[in-house]
C-alpha cells in the first residue's frame, strides 16, 4: 500500500489491487480528520468484485457492456464478463498497475494490456496528486492495437453519505432508464435536473442517473460533519454516473467520457458515444477532489 501525504490531505493506494485509492482524508482547520472517501473499516482493497469504497480507474471504458458486447457502429466485438449483466467497469479494477514514480504526495501508476481474447490493447496511466487544495487524479488511455478502436475512461469515487447530505450538481439531460439500467431513451431538462437545487440525497429510494450535459462540477455538503466536497472534471469527462442503492452510507459520482451503457447500446452512443482511438492515439482526463470545512 502506498502513502501519499501533502497540505493536509493524505492517501493510501492500492497498486496490486486495481491502482485503488483505498482511502483519502482531510485534516480540517480545527484540526479533525474527515474522511473524503468512503472507507469502512476492515475493508481491503480486491478484485474479484468492484471494491465498493475508495475510487478506482474505468477503463477501456466505463459502466456497463451488457452482454459483454463492445459496438460503436465501426467495430464490434466481445470481451470477457466479469458481471452477471456482462462485462462492468472495464478491466483496469481487475489489474496490478505498476509504479512508475512515486514520492511524498505525487504517484504515477500504469496498466498494460497486450492481449485478450478482444482486440484491446492499451496503456492506461494513472497520475494521483495531492496538494495543499485537494487531491487530482489524472487519467489517460493510449491505443496500443493495430487498429482504430472505442474507447472510454472514468474515475469511480465513492463519498460518505449521512441523513443530511445534500448533492448539488446541474446538467442539461440524462438517460431514462430501464430494467438493470439499460437506457430507454433521454430526457432533457429546463431547470438543471435532480440535483440542481441542492437536495437531500438520502430519500431511502435507489439513486441512479447518467447526466448528459454536465457543467463538470458537483458538491456534497454534509452538515452534521461540517464538511463540504467538491468534485470537478475536465471537459472529457462530463457524462457522469450519480449512484447508490437505498439505505446506503455512500453515494457515487462519477465522472465518465461517455454515458453509462455506451459501449453496447446504440441509443446510449447516439447521445454519448465512446472515443474511436486511431492507433497511438490518446484519450485524457483529470477529476479533483477537494474539501472545505462549513
């Protein structure tokens, strides 16, 4: 386990275990130490299942391929399941990532695929900054095959959630969803969507949207903590996924290049397709973490 320290923030890293940020906290101004990530106690770092804590890399793509079936209207393929919908997250939670660099608050992990019973070959890297104002993950995905190729990325983060937590986020759209979370259509909205006001996320219901149209930013206030998060994104990473299931403690947001279910849907990439990589090429992205005391 790695670990990070630099203006107040301090985190542990996973390498071996799918490059997982297993943990990330804030020393506030009245010296208390918040946890920005959720982090159960006990809880290690795996992969046999998506590691419901922390935040880890989504990649070759992000969210669903249902029916295991990668298609964006060029080339269409399989690749191995690794759920009982087909294949989630994509393959880079499943892998060791190596350490290329590392010193007291900066690391930079890498992860390469050179073959498959699919075409994916790829390098991902994986670049985690801290400093004085937050913490930046930085993402990027390079086609290593012989061919143009879909390709996508995201960063899923798990944050605290209590009775009193509020999300703020504002987007334009999202999908409507359907049975296990296969897109049905989109929808678009006048006023920001769900979160636009600054609503309590806690409504005992499941959560789950994928946002079209994100401005890339979002803030989870908790009162009872007396702690703010503020999540942004780079511009290629605006279709995010806000998630969780009813009575949880944590609640998702996910920054995402495209919308979940993308790689096997055609109603889902004709609003959000992936990114069609010409070999060599390279799809980026950055997500920050940063807290504030309220």
């Amino acid at each position: 386990m790695l670990s990070l320290s630099s203006g107040g923030y301090t985190a542990r890293i996973a390498p071996d275990a799918g490059g997982t940020i297993a943990a990330l906290e804030w020393r506030g101004p009245d010296g208390r130490t918040h946890p920005l990530l959720h982090a159960p106690a006990g809880l290690a770092p795996q992969t046999e299942t998506p590691n419901k804590f922390g935040a880890w890399a989504m990649l070759p793509f992000a969210n669903r391929a249902f029916d295991s079936l990668v298609d964006d209207g060029h080339t269409r393929f399989t690749v191995p399941p690794n759920n009982p919908a087909g294949t989630i997250h994509g393959f880079g939670w499943q892998s060791a990532w190596q350490v290329e660099r590392q010193d007291s608050g900066h690391t930079v992990l890498a992860h390469r695929r050179t073959a498959g019973p699919d075409p994916y070959r790829y390098l991902a890297r994986q670049e985690i900054l801290l400093d004085a104002s937050g913490m930046t993950v930085a993402l990027s995905l390079t086609n290593e095959a012989n061919q143009a190729l879909p390709f996508g990325m995201g960063l899923h983060p798990w944050f605290p959630c209590a009775a009193d937590t509020r999300l703020t986020t504002t987007a334009t759209g999202a999908l409507i969803f359907g049975d296990q979370f296969r897109a049905t259509g989109t929808q678009a909205f006048a006023d920001g969507g769900p979160y636009a006001d600054g609503p309590a996320f806690a409504t005992g219901a499941e959560s789950a949207w994928s946002f079209l149209g994100w401005d890339g930013i979002a803030r989870i206030e908790t009162p009872s903590t007396g702690l703010a998060i503020t999540i942004t994104a780079s511009e290629s990473l605006r279709c995010p996924v806000v998630w969780a299931p009813a009575g949880a403690d944590f609640l998702c947001v996910e920054p995402q290049s495209h919308a979940a279910g993308a790689p096997s849907e055609r109603i889902v990439r004709e609003a959000s397709p992936l990114a069609r990589l010409q070999p060599g090429e390279t799809l980026e992205g950055w997500v920050r973490i940063a807290a504030e005391a309220i």
